[in-house]
C-alpha cells in the first residue's frame, strides 16, 4: 500500500498544475458519474433478475447485445478520433462547429443505416421476428446514443455535462422500472423504458451543446465529412473488431444456448464489466484529451505520465480483484437473492480477463494517443480474426463457461501484445 501511495505521489509531480488541476476536476466528475452507475446495475440487475426471470431477462439481454452492434456502427470511432480532434481545436469556436457538424451528420446517417439493417433482420430471420417488439424497443437506445455528443463533452474536457446527464438518467429509469414492471408480463416496459431514458438525454445533450457551449450548426460539405470518416476509420474497424469478441459472447451464448443459460452468463459479463469500468472508466476518458496535448509538448513525458499511472491501475486491481473473486458466491449470492452456480463460475473466470484489461488499458490508449491507429486497429483486427471462431467453438463445446474462456485466452493475447509493441514505441523514441 505504502508502495501505490508513493506512486500516485510520483504520478502526481509529473503533470504541470493546470493540467493536475484539469485531470482531477474531470476524474471527480466522471468518478461520481461511475459510482453512481457502479451501483445502480447492482440495484436494478436484481430486480430486473427477480421480477423477470432468467428466461425473460435473458431475451432482454440478447436484444441489448443485439442493438449493440447498431451503437458500434454509429459511434464509427468518433469516441476516439472526434474527442481527440475537438481537444486540439477547442479553443477556434468556428472549428469546433464545424468539427460537431460533420461528426453528426455521419452519426445521423448510419443510425437510418442502422435502422434499415434492423428491419430487415426481425422480418427475415425467424428468431428476431417472434419477438419483434423486444428489437424495436431495444432500437430507441441506438438513437439515443448517437444524439448524445459525448465525444464533445470529453474532447472540451467538460465532463460534467456527462456526468450530470448520465446521473439524472439512471436514477430516473431506476424509478421508472420500481414503478412499471411488476412481473414477467412487463417485460417490454424494460426497453421501452432504457430507450426513452437515452434519447431524453441525447437530446438534453444536443440542447446544451447549442445553448451553452457556443455550437452553431454549419451544413458540412463532402471534404468534411470524408475527412471525418477517415480519421475515424481505423478506430472503427478496431471496435468492431474488440465487440467481435467482447458483445458477440453474450449474443453468442444466446444463439448456441438458451434465453435462460443466456439470462445467467449475462449477470456474470455484467459484473465483471462493472468491475473493469469502475474507476478504469473515469481515468481514461478523463485522461486521454489532457494525454493528447502532454504528447505534443513531450512525448517522453507523455509516455512516463501513461507509465506510471498504468502501474497504479496494475497495483489497485492485484489488491481488489482477489477479493472479489473469492466472495463471488456471497456477493452474487446476496444481490440476487439465490445459488446460481452457473453465473458464479463464469464470473469468476470473468475477473481473469478483467485483470488482464486493467493492466493493459492505458498502454492501448496511448497507442492513439500515439496516432499509432493503425496498430491500435491491427492488434484487434487479427485477435478478432483468432477470438470470434474461438468463442463459438468452445460455447459450442463448454456452453458458457466457453466464453469465459474465450475472454481470458483473447484478453491474455492482447496483453502480450500491445504490452510490447509499446515498449518498441519507447525504445523508439530513446
């Protein structure tokens, strides 16, 4: 303990004080904003588990996996090239504009895109059509997403918006589902209820973009919009590729298995993805605008800086993830009022990967921060290649617990991989 204290105090010396100042002023927004979603899944997943019933809640967590794909399509990497395009120009109002305008615009077309993709599916494909409703529901989420400029917020370092929003949001859908769903009956109510919650705040989002900071709508011409698809592209096909072994588990786990076995794998990926995001979440996206501008100053102090706060991440998730994983049967045991063998075992093998994750994320941002995209996108693209018959062969195989496997494999690979391709970036640079 004595040792991270030291770290964190050495990490700390290393940024100039408005950027200290920044950084934490973002991370406590964002650090709010994760506690808050930390624990509303852990008060809404058991009640949602409870009322439903794993058949239920797994049809509703297979349609989410679903939708998914959509909210993949429409971010098109803009999380990442638009964030780091708005960080560097934030301070020229007219290129900021200009920048949002285009960014939108694309997101707007890929979600009717989207939309006409998911028409299809339920209409031709039996087994989206027998529950059409649950789809369509699901889709109001993908609007919702692609209106909410968080890529803006993040690259004007204005974390707060996000926070605010995301806050009013869950606790208004915790209050909507308390009051709406009562049985396995209301199992529609469930997405009609997130998806009316998102596109609320995505327009809330648009809202204050335009009012309060400073945006003007300017029509983007095809130079725009090209460069926009561009820039974001390599990123894009790196998402796809990452959901290729990250969504498709869950969504796969439902086409080889059951809505029940589905219901139970997806508590365990639920938990342990609220393990990998809390607090990882909120150093990253609060760091990465502020690491962007450090690297054009200095790229060894950029690099020393993502360092040494990657060992912080390693040292914090060797200390908590143990714990979790030895009190997983109580934990589960206790949030969802019952012995679920199933879910336990796969989220135990779940923490693995998770463990993996945390000692890898900042060293994978950096590679864009790096604009190293292109090896950002390779890494994920051949692991992709390699995980997603991985995981269908071993669901195929093991049932659930495959794709547990799969992750920890896939994860452990990605590891090894960036971890030393980053450190040639380094030698590199010496």
């Amino acid at each position: 303990m004595r040792t991270l204290i030291r770290q964190i105090k050495k990490t700390y010396g290393l940024a100039a004080p408005h950027e200290r100042k920044t950084v934490l002023r973002n991370f406590a927004s964002l650090s709010v904003l994760q506690t808050i979603t930390y624990v509303l899944p852990i008060l809404i997943l058991p009640y949602l588990f409870r009322i439903l019933g794993a058949e239920k809640f797994g049809l509703i967590a297979f349609a989410q996996a679903f939708v998914q794909y959509f909210m993949i399509l429409t971010d098109y990497g803009f999380s990442i090239s638009a964030t780091k395009e708005i960080s560097l120009c934030q301070h020229r109002p007219s290129e900021v504009s200009r920048v949002f305008s285009s960014v939108m615009m694309v997101k707007l077309a890929l979600a009717l895109a989207s939309f006409a993709i998911l028409a299809c599916a339920v209409y031709f494909i039996p087994k989206f059509r027998a529950d059409w409703m649950v789809y369509a529901l699901s889709f109001g989420a993908v609007l919702g997403n692609t209106l909410f400029p968080v890529w803006f917020f993040q690259g004007t370092e204005k974390m707060k918006y996000i926070a605010d929003l995301n806050i009013a949001g869950g606790v208004l859908t915790l209050v909507c589902l308390l009051f709406s769903v009562h049985g396995p009956q209301d199992y529609l109510m469930v997405p009609l209820i997130f998806s009316s919650i998102s596109l609320i705040t995505g327009i809330l989002g648009q809202y204050i973009a335009f009012k309060h900071l400073g945006i003007s709508f300017r029509f983007p011409g095809y130079t725009s919009l090209h460069q926009q698809l561009t820039a974001g592209w390599d990123i894009f096909i790196s998402v796809v590729a990452i959901n290729a072994y990250t969504t498709t588990r869950i969504f796969a786990v439902g086409l080889l298995t059951n809505n029940a076995t589905t219901g139970f794998y997806s508590i365990a990926e639920k938990l342990a993805g609220l393990c990998q995001t809390f607090p990882l979440a909120s150093f990253s996206q609060a760091l990465f605008p502020r690491l962007s501008k450090i690297y054009r100053k200095s790229k060894r102090r950029a690099f020393d800086f993502m360092n040494r706060i990657q060992l912080i991440v390693i040292n914090i998730s060797l200390i908590c993830l143990p714990v979790i994983f030895v009190f997983a049967h109580p934990i589960i045991k206790l949030i969802f009022g019952g012995d679920y063998p199933e879910t336990v075992l796969s989220f135990r093998l779940l923490l693995v990967s998770v463990l993996f994750i945390s000692s890898n994320a900042l060293r994978v941002q950096f590679l864009l921060v790096c604009g190293k995209t292109h090896i950002y996108s390779r890494i994920h693209v051949i692991m992709a290649m390699i995980g997603l018959p991985l995981i269908f062969l071993l669901i195929d195989s093991f049932s659930y617990v495959g794709a547990a496997i799969a992750t920890i494999l896939i994860e452990a690979g990605i590891f090894t991989v960036t971890y030393v391709t980053v450190n040639r970036l380094r030698f590199s640079r010496s």
